[in-house]
C-alpha cells in the first residue's frame, strides 16, 4: 500500500451528523402511523414498559393459581389459612425482583430462568408454611399453599416462556431492537457487529463504530457499518442517532480516555457492555474480587479429565442405556424402512476424530443408496477448505444421493440415534462438539484458530452449536467459536439444557 493510501486510510473521519445517523437509525423516528405502532411495540417490550408487563402477567397467574388452589380446597383450612394464601403472590413477585429475573437482559433464551422461577416459588411456599407453624402452630395451610406452589410454579414458567418466546420475536423482526455504537472499529468490534447481525434475536442493532484511529476497511473486512467520529463524538452520535446501547469494543484509545466515555453515557441514560481483555478465558465461574478499590477477577477453569467429567461420561452411559431401551421400537422401524427403500447395509459406519484426536469409526442410519455411501466412505477430497473459505461440511455436499427415506431421516436427525451405541461404548457423549472426519480435521486445524480445543473432550450427539442452528453448511469458525464456549462453561445444567433445546431442533425452520 502507498504512503499516500495508508494516510487516507488513518485519516480522521469526520463527526457524525444528524443526517448521517438519522439514516442509521429510521426505527428510532417517529414519521406517521407506522412510527407510532412501533414506538408502542417498544413501549411495550422495551425498558418500563417490558417490566410492567412481566410484573402484570406474573402477579395475573400467581392470582389464577390462587383461586385454581381455593377451588375444592378441603374444608379442615382454616379462615387464617386461606388469608395466608393471598400473602403469597406478592411474597412471590417480591423474591423473583430480589433474584434479579425482572432485569432485561440481552441474552433473552426462552429456556433460561425457569429454573430459578420454580426455586423462587418454592422458597415463597416454605416461607409462609414455616412463618404459620411459629405464628400459630394450630393452623395447617401447608396443603392449600402446596397445590398453590404447584400451579403457580406451571403458570409462571408457562407465562414466562411465552413472553420471552415472544419478545425474541419482536427482536428477531426488528420490530424492536435498541439502535448501538460499537467502541473499536478493528478486529474485535467487525465481529461484534457481526454477532449482532447474525443474531438480530438480542435486540441491538449496530449503528456505527467510534474510534479515534481506526483501521483501513481491507485489514476488516466484515466491517459493514461506518466510522461516525471518535469517541469525542459520543454525545453527538447518541443524540442524532438516538443510541440507547454502547459496546466497548478494543479500541486503538488506551483505557484510561475511556473512563470518561463510560461516565458520559450513564449521564446520558445508555447502556454499556464491554468486551473483556482475555475473553477468550472468560467463563461463567469467573470469580469478583477486590483489592481496596481495584476489582480483580479470578479465572476459573474446569478440567476435561477432571472428576466432573468423570461424572459426565458416566451419565451419558447409563442415559444412552435408557434411551436405547426406550426408543428400541423406533430404531427397529427405522431399521426396516431403510432395508425397504433400498438395498445395502441398515448401517453407515464412517471415521471421525474424537478426544485427543483418536480415531474411532461413529454410525448412523445409511441415508444414501449404497453404492454412494460406500463412495463416501472412502473419497478424501483433494481441496477440503478453499483458502478463505468459511463454509463447514455437512448437509448435502455436491450430487443429492439421499433415498426418499434418508431425507427424512436427515431432516428429524433421526439417522444419527445409532449413535447411541458410541456413546455407551465410550467413543461418544450425548452432547459436546460433533465429531469430523480425519481429512478435514487435519486441514482444520491448520487454518481455524482454536479448532484443535475441541479434541480436550469427547464428541457429542448434539452440541451447543448445532441447537443454536449452525448444522450442515454453515460458518466453519461460528461453530468453532459455539463449540469452544460449551467446553470453557461446561456445567451439567448446560448439557440438560442442550438436550431439551434439541428436542425442538427437527422443528427449526433453519436449513439444513
């Protein structure tokens, strides 16, 4: 590159304009009808408005679960029994804002916090019976607040799901979603902005980038968005673009410029998330400590050969062993719907690379005529992954040689429950990364930064990357980066929720 093209590159950008934001930002303007509908829509699902609908349908179901508990209630509960009853819904909405679950969140999955919503109502139940029995030791409301608890613990994770399902698609259509700058217009704040186009579902929508010295655009290719300023230009930016959500990204300003960025928008009412230095290392059991008044965070690893994964492998055995047992009638109708459409084995036998790169054949139900699954047992492609190329193997590659059974096998991922048998012989786990094959690992590994780390542990099943819809030809390094995240914050929580959100996966309306 000239002298002159490097210059032009770093040059200041000039400041953001009001037009040039207001450009950015068309969901943020009131113009007409339409506008007015969607500020109700983020009225509605957005800031005050989100809280007094969760706090309203809550309270609603903790009273329907009341009333659903009086009905045929046994005559033998006292009068002050009943009364205790009505303590409960606001004891309830009490300990569920105490448990931080009416915060907005950024990561909105329907699944998370019914967990902790069912915790809290049994807390609220145990509360009452125990302040009753040292209140006065003659009443017994325990099985009225009981069938209450029941019922409020399936209204609530009912209500809960449906409005987090809901606001998910009011973000993931755009009809909402919080307009944001990026802090760092390199490397780190492209894939920012990236992630937040991917997954639209979070309810940021990237606006822009602030930096002071920014890189040229062919050092970042997946930047999209434009420089509006440096972060000088904060004020100017929030105020013509209407920003309500700021991303630290790394930028080229050193830290302590910075401070008062971070001071400038709290002033200003917007939030802010930050990328962390080291983020590759941070995981869920991050630790918060302190050094007078410097914060210090302790990171916290788990081990893949550790006892916790010891634990792992040895329910994956004996859950295996059960499924095996239970979907025994649906393997063996499997089984005879593939001997039927076409001639060949039942079973596709195939080698992939497992925990510490061993070599172990998995198996599945043959999807494809016979001859072409021999084929592709034994090819090994010349060129696996064109330099540059970001697309990973899976689906359909090339020609379409699937039996009409096999595509349905394919689009339920019932060709993969053979799999079972690897898992309880040790080969395999019912969820962590899937398993390749040795002439794409190989080259994979050359090419995919960090690819390698998912050989610490055994293959899974179902993975963290295949439930949030990165199956067959996808982005290569977003299931790298999916799949590294599962094995940082591995936890058996994780793994159950994994299982129950691959219940709905042959439901996804995402390609195959």
């Amino acid at each position: 590159m000239a002298v002159t093209d490097v210059k032009h590159a770093y040059a200041p950008r000039p400041a953001v304009t009001s037009e040039s934001a207001e450009a950015l930002a068309p969901a943020a303007r009131p113009d007409g009808r339409a506008a007015r509908g969607r500020l109700g829509r983020r009225a509605l699902f957005h800031g005050r408005g989100w809280l007094a609908l969760r706090v309203a349908t809550d309270l609603s179901l903790l009273l329907l679960a009341n009333a659903a508990a009086l009905v045929g209630a046994p005559e033998s509960v006292s009068h002050d029994g009943k009364a205790l009853l009505w303590l409960f819904p606001p004891l309830t909405i009490a300990l569920l804002a105490l448990a931080g679950l009416y915060q907005d969140r950024i990561q909105a999955k329907v699944i998370d916090g019914v967990g902790r919503v069912l915790a809290v109502t049994a807390l609220a139940t145990v509360s009452l019976i125990a302040a009753a029995a040292l209140l006065d030791p003659s009443s017994d409301p325990a099985q009225l607040l009981s069938r209450a608890w029941l019922l409020a613990s399936a209204y609530l994770a009912g209500g809960r799901l449906l409005l987090s399902w809901t606001q998910r698609q009011a973000r993931a259509s755009r009809l909402i979603g919080k307009p944001t700058l990026i802090v760092g217009a390199g490397q780190i704040g492209a894939h920012v902005e990236r992630r937040l186009e991917a997954q639209p579902e979070l309810g940021l929508v990237p606006i822009g980038y602030l930096d002071a010295d920014p890189p040229p655009a062919s050092m970042v290719p997946e930047r999209v968005a434009p420089v509006l300023g440096g972060p000088s230009d904060l004020r100017r930016a929030v105020a013509a673009g209407h920003v309500e959500h700021v991303v630290l990204g790394f930028s080229s300003a050193p830290d302590r410029l910075l401070v008062p960025l971070v001071r400038d928008c709290e002033e200003l009412g917007v939030e802010v998330s930050m990328v962390p230095r080291l983020f590759e290392s941070v995981n869920v059991r991050i630790g918060l400590d302190h050094l007078g008044g410097l914060p210090l965070f302790g990171l916290r690893t788990i081990d893949p050969k550790g006892w916790q994964f010891t634990v792992k492998h040895t329910l994956d055995r004996a859950g295996a062993a059960v499924l095996l047992v239970l979907l025994a009638p649906l393997m063996l109708a499997v089984a005879l719907a593939v001997r039927i459409s076409s001639p060949g084995p039942i079973l596709f036998r195939q080698q992939r690379i497992g925990r510490d790169g061993r070599r172990f054949r998995i198996m599945k139900f043959r999807t494809m005529h016979a001859h072409h699954a021999e084929l592709e047992e034994l090819e090994m492609p010349s060129n696996v992954l064109p330099l540059g190329a970001d697309i990973g193997p899976g689906g359909v590659e090339g020609l379409d040689r699937r039996t009409p059974v096999g595509r349905f096998l394919r689009r339920t991922s019932m060709d993969e429950l053979p799999q079972l048998l690897n898992v309880l012989a040790g080969d395999m786990s019912l969820v962590g990364p899937r398993p390749e094959r040795p002439e794409y690992a190989d080259v994979f590994g050359e090419r995919i930064s960090r690819y390698e780390d998912r050989h610490r542990v055994r293959s899974g099943i179902t993975g963290w990357a295949q439930v949030n819809g990165l199956r067959g030809q996808t982005s290569l390094r977003d299931r790298v980066e999916w799949d590294n995240y599962y094995i940082e914050n591995w936890s058996l929580a994780l793994d159950l929720k994994i299982l129950l959100m691959t219940l709905s996966a042959p439901f996804s309306t995402r390609a195959e």
